[in-house]
C-alpha cells in the first residue's frame, strides 16, 4: 500500500482483483465516454478490462497497476509505464501514464491532481524527465485537467475503431518535463 495522502492510498492491482476491476470500469468508463461510441463503449470497455488483457496487463514488467482509494474505499484506477518512450520526444528517460479513471462522486476534489504530483515525485526521485499520455479532446474534462497540471500538446493521431463516432476520434499526446 502507498500512502499518498491522508485519505489516499494506491494499492497494487492483484490478479484476484481483474474481475473487480472490470466491474469498477464498468461503472466508471461509460459516464465519461459512452457518447464516445456508438456501443456507448461496451466493446472497448469489454476488451480492455477483460481478464485476460488485466492479467496480461499487470504481469508486463515495466508497468506499475493500482487500484486507488479514498477514504478507504476504492474509487479508481491508475496504471502507469515505465520506458514507453513518446516518438517524437528526444529525452532518455520517459515515463507513460497509461490511465487514471476516478469514480464521478470523486471527481473535482483534487484527487487527480495529488496522484499526478506523487507520480512526477516518484519519476523524478527515479532520475526520470518526462511523463507523457494520450488524451481524447472531445472529453473536456480530462483534457483540462492535464493541461491545468502543466502538460503540453506534442502530437496526435486520429483512432481507427469502427465504433467510434468520427468526431471524437482524435486523441494527442501531451507531456511535462519534470
Ligand atoms: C480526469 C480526472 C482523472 C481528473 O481527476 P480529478 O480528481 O477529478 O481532478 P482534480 O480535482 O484533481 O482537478 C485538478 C485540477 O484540474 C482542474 N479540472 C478538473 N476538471 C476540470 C474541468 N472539467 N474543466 C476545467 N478544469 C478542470 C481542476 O479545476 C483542478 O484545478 P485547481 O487545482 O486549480 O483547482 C478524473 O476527473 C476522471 O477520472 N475523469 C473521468 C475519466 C477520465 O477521463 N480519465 C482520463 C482518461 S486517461
């Protein structure tokens, strides 16, 4: 268990958790993105979070895989990769946020923002220089955020999923150095 704050604790992603977890996206996925898709995100939500791809998901050796917790329950998740370099992007030591999805009834109490700062804590104390993702730009919300934290556009790519409705289809690549 890492302590972030008083009333925020990250926890590793066991592979006892996968079917918890999926329920957890499950719930979380479709209130920010299911306008996104014309399944309302079934197929990507189903894909992603199946077990299979969680267990895949956490036996790769780079990646670090945590449920988050607020007062002790558990509202999140958050998944990181270490050494996923940005194309594009010249500095050695690059680290990929590969997601954070909070529960709506957490969102805008500054959780995201304290799980952010302990990551580029962590990255930096690692002798890391950069933490970059991917963001959607049609879900203002997220996009927003990281750009509020300090993060810079770098590149984007437009999504190829059949599913997914044509006007929301790109997603950019951001970073900070640290
Ligand atoms: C995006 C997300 C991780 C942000 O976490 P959060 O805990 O809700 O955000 P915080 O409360 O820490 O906000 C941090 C800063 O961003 C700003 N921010 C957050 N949402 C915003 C919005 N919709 N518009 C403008 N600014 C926003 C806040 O005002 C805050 O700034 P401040 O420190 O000056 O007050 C969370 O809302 C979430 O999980 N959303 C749904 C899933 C998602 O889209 N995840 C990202 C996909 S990888």
């Amino acid at each position: 268990m890492i302590t972030i704050s008083e009333n925020i604790q990250l926890t590793p992603v066991l592979s006892t958790d996968a079917k918890f977890l999926f329920k957890l996206m499950k719930e979380i996925y479709p209130v920010a993105y299911s306008h996104f898709w014309t399944d309302k995100g079934d197929w990507y939500v189903n894909t992603q979070y199946s077990e299979e791809n969680i267990l895949k998901e956490i036996s790769e050796e780079n990646s670090d895989n945590y449920l988050v917790l607020f007062k002790d329950e558990i509202i999140g998740n958050f998944r990181i990769i270490w050494d996923e370099k940005l194309k594009g992007l010249t500095q050695e030591k690059q680290v990929k946020l590969h997601r954070i999805y909070l529960q709506q009834k957490t969102q805008g109490n500054g959780i995201g923002k304290k799980v952010l700062s302990w990551l580029e804590d962590k990255a930096k104390q690692k002798g890391y220089e950069v933490v970059w993702l991917d963001a959607m730009n049609e879900q203002p919300q997220a996009f927003q955020f990281y750009k509020k934290l300090g993060y810079k556009y770098h590149s984007h790519i437009i999504l190829p999923f059949d599913l997914l409705y044509d006007a929301v289809r790109k997603m950019s690549q951001v970073y900070k150095e640290i």
